[in-house]
C-alpha cells in the first residue's frame, strides 16, 4: 500500500478549525506511553492501515493533530473507536511508534472528560466484552454476541445466524470452565470502573 502524502496530511490538518492546547502531546505520551514528538508524519501507519477507509482522520494525521495540539478535533473523531489494535502500524513505523496504544490514550481521555462517544455502539461493544471476561474469566463469544445483540435492540434479527453458528460448532453456548476466576478479576483491579461492569 502507498504511504499517504505528508503534505497532504499536513494541509488537511491545518483547514481543521478548534482550540489548540499545546501541551497535549505531552500528556498523550504520559498516558499511551508513547513518543508522540517523534513522529515525522512519513504516513506509513496510514497507509498500511486496514481500516483507513472507515477513518476520518488517517492515523498518521491523528498523530500529527496530538503533536499540534488540535486536541477537539481528535476527541471528535472516530478513528480512534475505529481503530481495532491490529499493530500493522506499528510494526511498520519507522520511529517504532505503537500507534494503537495512542488511540488508547485518546479513547481514555474521551471518557475521562465525559466527552461524547464518537461511536457508541464500538463503546458499547468495549463494555460488553471487559464484562464478560470479568464475569466468566475469559472472552466467551455467544455471551458477548447475545449480549451486544440484546443492547442494540437486534437479538431477533441476529439470533437466526448465532443459532447457525451453533450447529456448525462455530459458537459454543457455554463458557469453557476458568479457574482462579477470582485472579482475573484481581487483574482489573481499579482499571475497570464500577459502571463499566
Ligand atoms: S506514527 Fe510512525 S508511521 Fe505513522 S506517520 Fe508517524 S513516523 Fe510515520
Ligand atoms: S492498530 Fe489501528 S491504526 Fe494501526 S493499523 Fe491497526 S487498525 Fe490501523
């Protein structure tokens, strides 16, 4: 894949109006521990990304916007929810950047600043999934399908294919048993709030 044009980038970046908080880039590399600062907005994250076409702002501009401070602008966008971890960027940076913990970082701040959630829905998947690690211990899909599936008002229309899934022993209906359940909840300790349980 093409890396996308800095210049591009760049001048896209600057028509994006908002405040600028200049110290953002720091505390963004506090929390993500990642050195922001270093990026050279090359664009190899955004175009080795496979999700940039559901992006509205590209990761390596994300990037970029930190380092200048356009910190509304990057809480508004959904990149950050769109963003899955997968780490092709960061294997592919030439600075050793982990972008996806950036995103972390910046999801983190949405919530912590009770910012509007760009995409609820991801949120709500993020919450769905952490509750059922910390309920049975582990990831256990049907849980977290039906669960989901229940929360957007679309269990009739989803339970058809889970059903499917089921003979096909694609989805198993039961969690496989984990011991120390207790252990793993230790794990998230205060990482994991109240209501996000
Ligand atoms: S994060 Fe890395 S790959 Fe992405 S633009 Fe910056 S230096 Fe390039
Ligand atoms: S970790 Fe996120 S930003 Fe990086 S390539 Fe994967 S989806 Fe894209």
């Amino acid at each position: 894949m093409a890396a996308v044009s800095i210049h591009h980038e760049v001048e896209a970046i600057h028509h994006e109006a908002g405040a600028v908080d200049p110290g953002w880039v720091r505390r963004i590399e506090a929390t993500s521990g990642e050195p922001v600062r270093l990026c050279f907005g090359c664009g190899v994250c955004s175009g080795s990304c496979p999700l940039a076409s559901a992006m509205d702002l590209l990761p390596g501009r994300v990037l970029r916007a930190i380092q200048l401070g356009l910190r509304d602008r990057v809480l508004q966008a959904v990149t950050p929810w769109v963003c899955i971890g997968c780490e092709t960027c960061a294997v592919r940076c030439p600075n050793g950047i982990d972008v996806a913990r950036v995103m972390d970082a910046v999801r983190q701040e949405v919530l912590a600043l009770e910012r509007p959630v760009p995409m609820p829905g991801v949120y709500r998947f993020h919450r769905w999934f952490l509750r059922t690690v910390w309920l049975l211990g582990r990831a256990h899909e049907a849980a977290l399908s039906a669960g989901y599936a229940l929360q957007q008002g679309r269990l009739r229309r989803d339970l058809p294919t889970g059903l499917r899934l089921m003979r096909r022993r694609r989805l198993a209906l039961w969690p496989h048993a984990v011991r120390r359940r207790g252990e793993v909840r230790r794990l998230f300790g205060a990482g994991i709030r109240e209501h996000e349980r």
